[in-house]
C-alpha cells in the first residue's frame, strides 16, 4: 500500500494538470525558466505563477501567495532563496498541494549543521504532511513523452528532445538536463521520463527508479549516483526491475580511496565504499559504466535487442580493417565460431572471390548492395552465431535493409557506425529503429556486449527470487555481544564463529605453562600457540605466534619466550591468556571477512591468503545478506580459484563447505547488526573435498 501511494504520488508529479510556480520572474533565471519551458512546450494543464511583485508575468496572470491559488494544485516548483522554503512550504501543506519540486540550493550539500538541520526540517514536513517532495539543490523534472517540462533547465535543450523509452534518474540536475539530455539527441535516443533529484530530502534516486520500471514505456532506466540513501530499498527495486527485464545502467561517482580510513583488519583495509556499489550491483543486475556515453549506449543496447541465447557473436564490414577491429573488441568477450557450411556457402556465392565469407566476414561493396539484406539474413539465421555485429554506414536505401533484417529474425543486432555522426539520412534512420542500437566506437560497442551477456546472466539466476533478505536461507536470529567497543579476544571470536555454524581449529585457553601442556595432550601434537589479547590484532609480526610445537618441552620453551616478549614490551598489553590450537594439516588457505560500510551495511569479503589477497588485489566481495548464487560466484570469480580445484597434484580443496562458511558469516553479520564492525577470518583453512574447514583465527572488532 506504502509503495502504491509513493507510485502516484510521482504519477501526480510527472502527469500533473496543475503547477504553480512559487518565484516565477519575468527574468530567464530559475524561476523564469520554470515558467517559461512549461509555457514554450505548450504545457496543457493550469498554470500558477506565485510572486506578490507581479500581477502578470509572461502573459499568465500572477498570484500573491499559495493561498490565494484558485485551487490546491498537483505540483508546486518551489523556487525560493533557502531560507523561504520551509515558510512556502507550510503554506503548501495548509493549501492541500499534493507534490513539489525544490529547485534551491543551501542545504545539507554545504556540510554545516544549519544547513544540515534546515534539509532535514523539509523531510520532517514531508512525513508530517504527505506532500511528496522531489529535490532541494536539483534542476526539476520532466515527462519527456507527454512533453511536461517543470524544470528550470534551458529551453533550447527541452525543445531538441525525442520521445523514446530510456528514463534518467539523476542525482545531478546538471547532468540529466546538460550531457544525458544533449547526447541522448545527438544519437538520436528518445527519452521517457527525466528526473534529477538533487539532496533526496524526501524522495530518493530509488523511488524514482521504481516508477520509471512500472510504466510501460520505459525499457531501461539510466541512473546517475553520487549516493545511495537507502540501500535496502534500492536493492528491492533493483531487484523488482531485474524480474521485470527492465535494465538499469549506472554511473556511481566516487571510486577515489582517498579519505578511507586506516584499519586493522585486512578486510578493512580492502573493502571500501566503492567497492561494496560495485559488489551490490553485481548482485543486483546493474550494470555499472563510466560516462555519459557509455550509458546511454549501453541502455540503448539493452531496451532495443533481445538477449544472447548463445555466448557467440559473427561479424560483419564492409572492410577488413573495421571487422578484424571489431574482432579485436569481441573476441575477449564471446566466442567468434567459424560461420556455419550452409551460411559459408551462401556468402561466397554472394562474394564470387572477393572479401571473406570467414567470422569475421568482410563483404566490401556489397554491403552497399542489394543483396547486403541477403547477407545479413544469412548471418542472423546461422545458429552458430547468438548475435551479430555490423560494421558500415551507408544511406536511407541500407539502413532500410539492416532495419528490415533485424526484425525478422529474434537475435541481437548491433552497429558500428562508420562515417560521420552528423548524417541525416541513414544514420537517423537506424538510430530510430526499435530494433538495431547503434555505436560511434568499437570499444563501446564491445561493453555493451559484454554488459547484455553479464545483464541477462543475473536476470537468468534471480528472475523468479526477491531479496536474500526476506529469502532466507536459514536467516540467523538476533545475537547479543556482551561488552562495549574494540576488538574481541581471539578464543570469544572463535566461539561467536562456532556459535555461528563455523567449525574452529580444536583448542583451548591456558593461563600457565602447565594448563597449556594439559590442552596440547588432549589435542595431540603438533600444535599452536598464540597469545590472546585483543591490543595485538597482528600477533605474528610480533613473534606471538609457535606453529608446529611438536613436544610438551617445545610448548613449554614457546610459551616462556611469548612471556618474556610480553614484558619486554613498552605498553603493556590486556592479555586474555594462551591459545593452544591443532595444527591443521593440508588444504588451502582463504581469508574471510566482513566489513561494515556506511549506507551500504555489512559486506562480505572472499580472497585467497597470502599475497594473493592484501598484496594482488584478488578478492571478491558481495553486500549482505548473500544467497547461495552469489557465493557460488564469489570463489569461482577470483584468479587463485584453480588452487581451489586442484592444482599440480594437490587435491581439490571442499568448495561446498567454502560456500557454506560464507552463507554463515552472511548470516551471522545479518544477526549481529549494528554491533560489530569487522571480522577477519584469516586464515580460514579449506581441507581436500569431503573434509570440510577449518577458522584458524578471528579478529572481530564491535563498533
């Protein structure tokens, strides 16, 4: 019910059939370009300039003040200093007003408490009153396909605007109305819906997404990140556009380290912010680009073609530089099988010696040709090939025939355009097909490819699922942690671990020599000895640490030793007392983390021990809770995965029990929100197949 009142509360916004705008001006600023767009685009609905300066203002009679409006319109574009905008909006709320737009700046996004307090009074006021609210400090909105223009953008831009089914959704206003909004033009990409939404005081990037996958129209949405407010809701409606094959393609700003702070953890030190955007959009289907154009190519790839059924792709120019080029791009990426006899045999007959009926195929003239539409019908139809690449340009007469192939035949389509983007002839036409997308540069090309294939990969896995959250598995209850912050000691984060459903290397705390002998002879040796304090999260650089103690005299002298370093040291240390563990034989080391991120939760990190993780980079990461699908991917996506398989003779290591421990540190981050914020399971041991693991340490740090 929640979510169907938020869908037409936006539906009043962007479908409105009244507006008032409150410091309307007779000057093209803000408030006179508001007034002005909806004017010049020949808006249908009720106009309401609000200025008490003026009677009259661009030939539309001018009101006083909200109160004095004939009725409560559906949408008011509040555009007022910062310091009148809660006063204008009290007067909305009294006036019933259903919805606004808040174009000002000065507010949170200048960092002060003011301002901070003053952002957060507009939310208040939203909860308190119902009044839906799109903005402060944005650019307003627009409802491309029934031309309403409530936003204080230029008019020169507004009016160059195609219809189409690509909707942005932006939190720079600057962006959707300047670079999305010109480039979309310059390739001839019609749009649906435009929506910047500045500071997100009420209404968020995700609300807007929501209503954009819901309408018909749309095919896929564009969105432009510098954060994301409320990352469940996001990840629901991520999830909602993925079952609905409604692709959302993303530019998250902000991959710079800088400002991260140090950790103490490993995982900490490699999982930043940026990081977790990434693995949460992998779980999600979003596909994540790095500018303008990539995205709106990349969108425009995905509204108008059907899916690969095949991971292959054949290629075709009218040159053999263009295709050995685009080759080059698609190589990496899917497979380029040899043409099929049938498909060969047709097009030598078509080539008679000349070219190559080879993948890639160079056709030369003839793709200027007649029998141009006999030749991609032959490509298309060969089931070798899941899609094809076209590389050419050409006039109206060959874009009607690439049209004309693309709709017979259920596969992906694309184009390389060859020749000037300035062409109004055949360049136009295929860039208004609902079938052929078509690309300036082979490299965008290649990414849109690769993000179809990583797009429909996801969509094929979650289709039927909803969030991992309400889908279990086995969801973990509440957990308690006693104490305050810091890091646990090394046997209380073994216990939470084994609390958890994570078997632990056998092992027990001993506070003197003699305990500590007792526990080795009930363990059987070789063992471990570690000291248990957490002020030394990093005990083996300090020589707190004896593997293979293979005698009760070898325990005894390992034991007097770490005494003796303990005493040595300048700041003494709270020790818990000294562990002493089996020594787990055989299997390949893994690290497991969690680290949790502001905004995003708690993330999940998976790599390989030593160098492999901390020193080059391989590890993969997933935002909690994880499903089974995702851990599945989360070992088999990083390089050091082989030695899991087994490699050079050794065995292959449990993967089955790798995935379980995942799920459960998933779970267990899930059950312990909000207290803690890292763990760093290093190492977790992953015995031969069968055999199951091993956590051999744990650093957990409460926050």
């Amino acid at each position: 019910m929640v979510r169907d009142t938020l869908v037409a509360s936006i539906e009043a916004m962007l479908h409105p059939g009244s507006i008032a705008i409150v410091g309307a001006s007779p000057r093209l600023q803000y408030g006179g370009r508001f007034l002005n767009n909806l004017i010049e685009t020949k808006y249908n609905g009720r106009l309401y300039p609000v200025n008490p300066k003026y009677e009259e203002i661009m030939g539309v009679r001018c009101y006083p003040d909200i109160s004095s409006l004939p009725e409560a319109p559906d949408l008011a574009g509040i555009i007022v200093p910062a310091e009148r905008t809660m006063p204008i909006l009290e007067e909305c709320g009294k006036k019933g007003v259903k919805t606004g737009v808040i174009i000002a700046g000065g507010f949170a996004e200048l960092g002060t408490t003011e301002r901070k307090a003053a952002q957060k009074a507009i939310s208040e006021f939203s909860r308190r009153t119902g009044m839906r609210l799109c903005g402060p400090n944005c650019l307003g909105i627009a409802n491309v396909k029934d031309n309403i223009w409530p936003c204080s953008a230029r008019l020169a831009e507004i009016q160059a605007a195609s219809i189409g089914n690509l909707a942005i959704v932006s939190q720079s206003g600057a962006s959707a109305f300047g670079p999305f909004l010109i480039r979309a033009q310059d390739r001839g990409l019609g749009l649906s819906y435009i929506v910047s939404t500045g500071n997100e005081a009420d209404l968020d990037t995700g609300d807007f997404i929501r209503y954009c996958v819901r309408q018909p129209e749309v095919k896929a949405v564009i969105a432009y990140f510098e954060s994301i407010k409320d990352v469940d809701k996001f990840r629901d409606v991520a999830e909602e556009a993925l079952s609905m094959g409604k692709p959302i393609v993303a530019i998250k700003i902000g991959r710079s380290s800088a400002g991260q702070r140090a950790a103490r953890s490993h995982t900490a030190s490699m999982t930043g912010s940026d990081q977790a955007y990434d693995a949460l959009f992998k779980q999600t289907g979003v596909i994540r680009g790095e500018d303008w154009d990539e995205l709106l190519e990349t969108a425009s790839f995905l509204a108008k073609t059907p899916p690969f059924r095949k991971e292959t792709v054949g290629v075709v120019a009218h040159s053999g530089g263009v295709a050995s080029l685009l080759a080059d791009k698609c190589d990496p990426i899917m497979t380029m099988p040899q043409p099929s006899a049938r498909t060969r045999e047709g097009l030598e007959g078509i080539l008679k010696g000349f070219g190559s009926s080879a993948n890639p195929a160079d056709i030369t003239w003839h793709a200027f040709e007649e029998e141009f539409v006999d030749i991609l019908r032959l490509e298309l139809n060969d089931d070798r090939f899941g899609g094809v690449v076209l590389g050419t340009a050409g006039d109206e007469t060959q874009a009607q025939r690439i049209i004309k192939a693309s709709e017979e035949v259920d596969k992906p389509l694309a184009m390389l355009w060859t020749a000037s983007e300035r062409d109004t002839g055949g360049l136009r036409l295929v860039q208004q097909s609902s079938r052929v997308p078509v690309f300036y540069h082979a490299e965008n090309l290649a990414t849109a490819l690769k993000a179809s294939l990583f797009y429909n990969k996801v969509r094929a896995r979650q289709v039927a699922k909803r969030s991992a959250r309400k889908r279990g598995p086995g969801s973990t209850a509440r957990v308690e942690i006693a104490g305050g912050k810091g890091p646990l000691g090394l046997q209380e984060g073994l216990e939470l671990l084994a609390r958890a459903g994570i078997t632990t290397a056998k092992g027990g705390l001993a506070q003197t020599s003699e305990e500590a002998a007792r526990i080795a002879d009930e363990i059987g040796y070789p063992v471990v000895l570690k000291v248990d304090s957490p002020d030394l999260p990093h005990k083996t650089e300090l020589g707190l640490v004896k593997a293979g103690l293979n005698s009760r005299a070898e325990l005894e002298s390992a034991f007097m030793d770490m005494k003796r370093k303990l005493q040595a040291m300048k700041k003494p240390a709270s020790i818990r007392g000294f562990l002493v563990q089996e020594m787990v034989k055989g299997g390949v080391e893994v690290i497991i983390g969690m680290k949790r991120e502001p905004r995003m939760g708690p993330v999940l990190l998976f790599g390989l021990g030593g160098i492999f993780t901390e020193v080059m980079k391989d590890f993969s990461l997933r935002v909690c809770p994880v499903s089974q699908a995702d851990v599945r991917e989360m070992i088999r996506e990083i390089k050091g995965f082989r030695l899991l398989e087994g490699f050079r003779g050794s065995p292959p290591a449990d993967v089955n029990a790798l995935e379980k421990a995942l799920l459960k540190v998933s779970q267990l981050a899930i059950a312990i929100e909000g207290q803690v914020e890292e763990i760093d399971i290093n190492p977790l041991i992953v015995l031969p197949k069968g055999q199951g693991v091993r956590a051999i340490d744990a650093l957990i740090i409460r926050g």
